[in-house]
C-alpha cells in the first residue's frame, strides 16, 4: 500500500441514472455533491425510473454552465437547456420508501427525455427547501440528508478494489459500473471496508454502510448491453449475510466543503474488521 491516498477521481451525476460527469473540484453541500441527483426522472405516478428498467438513461449526458444551467445531450437529439425551474408545478414523487415533492420542469423538457427513451416519463427537481434524511439506521447525524440519490450523500470505491475484481473477470470492466462520487489511490483492495472516518481537504467523511449493487452494474455504460457480470462474480466472494452483493461504501459528513482531485486522504479511525460480515469468504 503507498503511503499516500489521495482522490484520483470526483463525479457528480445531476440526473439520476443518466451519465456521469468529471469534477476536478466537488463543492459538498447539504445533500452531497452540489447538483448530484438533483433531478430525477419519473412516471405517470411519479415513480422513479432508472437504468434498472431503461438502461439507454446511461446515454444521456448532461454537462453543467458556469452558471449552473444544465444541459443535456444524446444521440439524434439536439441539446436541451434546463434551467432548475423552482416554481413548477409540485407532485408527490417516490424513490423507494421515500415519498417527498418534485418539482415538474415542463412539457417541452418532458418531451425531450420522453422521445429519447421511447415512454411517457416526466423530469422533475429536487426541492430547495426539500428535507430528505439519510436512513436513520446507519446516518450518523439527523441532519444527514440526499436528495433523489438512493439513500446516501456520497460513495466511495478504492482503485485497488476495482482493480482486484477485474482479475477475477474474463473482461475488465471500468469504474463508470458503479458510480462512484470519490475513488481513491494507494490502498490494499477493499481497505474501505475497514474505515469508519476519514478526512479530504475540508471535509470529515463517516463511511457509513457499505452499498449493495443491483442489476445497473451489468449495464455497458456506452452501449447499454446487459450481460451477468460483475453480480455473478462479486456475489462469490462479496455476498453479505444479509444477502446483498457489497462494493464500495456509502458516506455522511457534518460540514459542507470543497474536495478536490490529488486531495489526500487521511484515515482518523478504522477499525480491522470489515463493517459488514461476508458469507464463507474473508475480505
């Protein structure tokens, strides 16, 4: 392991489920990165849809203005610009046991997303004056908060730990899999599982829960073909007792701040044991 870990990777993922994009810088605000998951697309009932159910989500990709417009891109489409209509019109909106306002962002901009994807889909945003708490099992503060993400501010992988699955697959796959908002340098694979608080730049990080993966792994994120990898091989040796295949692991933090790429990362506590216990196999 090197002396020195440091963040070589930060992103921000504006529209649930859609593409990602690179940061250089990642200001944290109240609900995680600044813009991430603060819009989301829904049904008629205002259920979440994601690549779980429409894995050509990955294909569109949204890029932010200086001025905090977003503008989003996709094959045989021209640009759309979203401009974070606060004043919409309000519905209830779900993202799994969570059931809060979103605010509708138009018809034209409804047409744009419901043309790519072939269904009739609405996009909404996450409310300023929303409150949306992080799940009070594993949060460690009440005012731990998200807004449309699925249940935590941000997510953490270790390069050594992508890097150590890769060898165990017939084809490598990339980071982009798994979504990551940090990812991190200079660890043993899996060394995440074993920290409970960590520091980078001005923010205190507590690594929280580690996330179970679900089918949007097995998604090619430039092609959209779906195939059983890395579930198939992850759940040989990452199977949890509670039956949720584990790679990388969710944070909370007390106090926004900036966090940049090359930023190192100080380890406060850990602790030898894994936060979570593996079925017949050792981390």
């Amino acid at each position: 392991m090197s002396d020195t870990i440091v963040v070589s990777a930060l992103n921000v993922y504006p529209i649930k489920s859609c593409a990602g994009i690179a940061l250089d810088v990642a200001q944290l605000g109240p609900r995680g990165i600044v813009h991430d998951r603060s819009f989301m697309l829904v049904d008629r009932e205002g259920m979440l849809i994601t690549q779980r159910e429409e894995p050509r989500m990955a294909l569109i990709r949204p890029a932010i203005s200086t001025h905090g417009d977003l503008t989003v891109q996709a094959t045989g489409m021209q640009a759309l610009t979203i401009s974070s209509n606060q004043h919409g019109p309000r519905y209830p909106v779900t993202v799994w046991k969570y059931t809060g306002d979103g605010i509708d962002q138009g018809d034209e901009i409804a047409e744009w997303f419901s043309r790519f994807l072939s269904i009739n889909c609405r996009l909404v945003l996450f409310p300023n004056d929303g409150v949306r708490r992080s799940n009070p099992k594993y949060a460690s503060r009440e005012q731990d908060q998200v807004a449309f993400a699925d249940g935590y501010p941000c997510l953490l992988i270790s390069e050594a730990s992508l890097i150590d699955l890769n060898t165990r697959l017939e084809q490598p796959l990339p980071m982009n899999r798994f979504r990551p908002n940090i990812v991190v340098s200079g660890t043993e694979p899996y060394a995440e599982d074993t920290w409970r608080m960590i520091r980078i730049g001005e923010v205190t990080f507590d690594i929280v829960k580690p996330c179970d993966r679900c089918v949007v792994t097995t998604t090619d994120q430039i092609t959209t073909q779906r195939g059983k990898e890395p579930l198939k091989t992850l759940a040989k040796y990452r199977q949890a007792t509670d039956n949720g295949v584990m790679f990388g692991q969710n944070l909370t933090y007390a106090r926004p701040g900036p966090i940049r790429l090359g930023d190192r990362v100080e380890i406060i506590t850990q602790d030898a044991m894994a936060n979570f216990a593996l079925k017949g196999a050792r981390v």
